[in-house]
C-alpha cells in the first residue's frame, strides 16, 4: 500500500517544499483557491493561466475571500497582507513553472488538454518537481503517461470552496512513488487539510459514491416516486445532509454530473453508472443548474431562497 508512516528520507524530502514554489496551472474557481491556501501556509505561489483576465479575476476573488476570512476573525489582516504577497501571476507557463517544486494543475477538465499541459510541465519544470492534478475525474495514470515522470505524478483532488473544505483526495496513479504521495499527504496537512489517499480508479472515490447517488435521485424524480423538495427534504433531514443531492447537483453543474457519470460507465462497463435520461435531456436544453441559472430549482443572483424549478412544480 502506498500509505505507509513517513520515513526520515521522505520527511527531509517533504521539508523541501517547506515554504517553497508552488505553481497552479488554471485561475479558475479552483486555482485561485489553491493558491489561497498555499499563500497562507506562506509557500511562494504562482498562478498560470492563458487568460490574463482569468489572472486579474483570481487575485480578486483571492482578497475578497481573505477579507471574509478577516471579518470571521479566521485570519488577521497581517497575514491576509504576507499571503497575498506571496502570490504572483504569469501567463507564460515556461516562465510560471521554471523554479516549481511542486504544480498543482487545475486547468479545465478536457483530457486533450490536460495531456498538453501535462508534456509541457514535463519539458519545462525541474526534474525533481512533483506535477499533481486536482482533475475530477480523468486517469491519473494516463496523465502521467504524458511525461518522462510517472512516479512523479499524483492526483491532490481539492473540494470547492478551497479555503472552507477540508478534504484533500490524493490519488495514486498506477505509478506514483511512495515517496511522492508521504509528500503529498504531509503537505496537505500543512494546509490545515485532512488528506484521504486512494488508488486511481474511475470517479476515484468521491466522485464514484456521490455520482450514483445523485444519478439514482434523478432517476427516483424521472420515474414520479417523488418531486424534487420531497427526495432533497428525505437525503437532508433523514440522512443528515447539509444539501440536497438534486441541489448540489445544480451547484456542480449538470454537464459535470453528466460527464463523470460517463466517466464511471465507459471505465467500468456497468449499466448500473448509465446516467438518467431526464439528465441527458436537462444538459441537452441548457439546463445545467446554477451556472445557467436554472436545473433542477430556479436560481436568481442575489437571492438563497431555493425555488423549485417550474418544470418540476
Ligand atoms: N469546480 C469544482 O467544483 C471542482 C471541484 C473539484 C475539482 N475540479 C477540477 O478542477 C479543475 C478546474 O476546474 P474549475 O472549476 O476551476 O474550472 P474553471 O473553468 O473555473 O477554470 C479553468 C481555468 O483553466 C484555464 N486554462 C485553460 N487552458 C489553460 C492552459 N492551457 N493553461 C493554463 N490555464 C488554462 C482557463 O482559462 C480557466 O481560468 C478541473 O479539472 C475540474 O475537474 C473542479
């Protein structure tokens, strides 16, 4: 098994990275809260994006939630200012990775892409650097096949929001080193982060459990056993669920829950993961939940108040 007690040679390798360089690929949702919680822990962050004006965004976006964290009293307004020092931006990745010790990528999920970025980190980090992707659901093996390194990459699968949960997934591909994933396991402790390290299967775990879940309250809506606030009222109050699985399905967007689902029944061949045709057709129509304003409830900025969708009335 890969999780074994760290050994001295891989504490002093983990103590490198101590305050060290850390390059996020992706400014995105994710990426800039990646980037929050290494600035914190006081590593040298720097974000790499395509789209400059995914770069302004996230340092944005990072001061707005530091100044939550503040007026929470979660963090002082002095180390808000150290850990926003600690961030700078590049958008050219041969510039953004050149002194990396480790890369968390957290670029869009397309796996052309990710392949990509993956020969490029490959070609211009150093040697010793790790390359970790914080994908949702493609193979850490495969990716790894993209580089010289395999035993070198590994997946560290933050929850959204970043700052607020404290899973970190790390996922070993077939052949990520022992070495590398104690690393991993180590550093996220140094997050505040309570690492769970699992092998590198479709949908891993996460995904894996709450995929078939959310499919089956979709299927249980499709077939009329119950309307949308009966099945989210029994999963909340019956089973202690902060949300809903038909709310957090419109949260993580439909295309997503759609695209994972696809993920679990071409990677395992079982019919059981086929995803609900009534969620094929909501992705099909541009319903995909609170980034289109609409799924399975009616979402209207500014307000908390669920609605359900009108369809579903
Ligand atoms: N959003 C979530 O809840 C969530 C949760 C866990 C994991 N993930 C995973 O995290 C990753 C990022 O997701 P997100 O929601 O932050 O996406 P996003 O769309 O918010 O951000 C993606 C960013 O990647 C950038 N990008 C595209 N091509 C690039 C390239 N070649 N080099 C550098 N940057 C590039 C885009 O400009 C964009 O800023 C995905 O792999 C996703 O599966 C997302």
């Amino acid at each position: 098994m890969h999780n074994s007690p760290l050994g001295e040679k891989e504490k002093l390798h983990f103590m490198n990275l101590n305050g060290g360089f850390v390059s996020v690929i992706g400014a995105g949702t994710m990426g800039n809260g990646i980037a929050h919680v290494f600035a914190q822990a006081g590593f040298n962050v720097t974000i790499v994006d395509v789209s400059l004006a995914q770069l302004d965004k996230a340092v944005a976006n990072i001061g707005k939630n530091f100044d939550r964290q503040v007026a929470k009293g979660i963090v002082t307004e002095e180390q808000k200012t150290t850990a926003l020092a600690n961030i700078t931006t590049e958008s050219n990745i041969i510039e953004g990775v050149k002194d990396a010790e480790l890369i968390i990528e957290a670029a869009t999920e397309n796996i052309d892409l990710k392949l990509k970025i993956f020969e490029q980190l490959d070609m211009y980090a150093p040697k010793e650097c790790i390359l970790a992707t914080n994908t949702s659901s493609i193979s850490i093996t495969k990716i790894a096949a993209a580089t010289s390194r395999a035993g070198k990459v590994i997946g560290m699968h933050f929850m959204n929001p970043v700052p607020v949960m404290k899973l970190v997934e790390i996922i070993n591909g077939y052949a990520t080193t022992k070495e590398v994933t104690n690393t991993i396991i180590e550093l996220s402790k140094q997050l505040g982060k309570v690492p769970c390290a699992v092998n590198d299967y479709p949908g891993f775990i996460a995904n894996r459990i709450l995929m078939p879940m959310i499919n089956e309250a979709i299927y249980s809506l499709y077939e009329g056993v119950a309307g949308v606030e009966e099945i989210d009222t029994v999963m909340k109050l019956g089973m202690a669920h902060p949300m809903g699985p038909l709310q957090l399905a419109d949260f993580i967007g439909l295309d997503v829950c759609l695209s994972i689902l696809h993920v679990l029944h071409d990677g395992f061949g079982n019919p059981k993961y086929a995803p609900c045709p009534l969620l094929v057709n909501m992705v099909m129509a541009g319903k995909l939940g609170v980034k289109s304003s609409e799924g399975f409830y009616t979402f209207t900025a500014g307000s908390k108040e669920l609605v359900v969708s009108e369809r579903f009335r």
